[in-house]
C-alpha cells in the first residue's frame, strides 16, 4: 500500500488504520493533528479510519517550546 504522508511517497505492507500508522511513525496521537485526503480527522477516530492506497496525509506536530 503507497501513502503520501506529508509529501512523501511510502510504502507499507499491509493495510493500516490511522492509529497503527501513528504507532508506524513513533508518533503520540495526543500530540497531532491528522488530515488524510484534505479532511481533518478526529483523534477519537483514527482506530476506526482505514487508509487506502494512495491517501494522503498531513500530520502536525505539536512541539513546546519556551
């Protein structure tokens, strides 16, 4: 499966949710926000959404900072 995540291209194996492609990316779904095919996702329910081949994504990072 080929997803474009933040403007690269990759490929996984297997078919993902948005929880389990945010575990992929060592990222803490509290800590972004996620929009897949230009539609901002609800956090609650990224264990619910299946990617598809050729989605794309953006993840914003939140970072602290002082």
């Amino acid at each position: 499966m080929n997803l474009c995540v933040n403007g690269q291209s990759r490929d996984y194996p297997t078919s993902l949710n948005v929880e389990q492609l945010l575990a992929t990316l060592e990222l803490n779904r509290d800590q972004v926000v996620v929009e897949l095919n230009r539609e901002i996702l609800v956090a609650d329910k990224y264990v619910d959404i299946q990617l598809k081949d050729g989605d794309t994504l953006e993840i914003i990072q939140f970072v602290g900072g002082g």
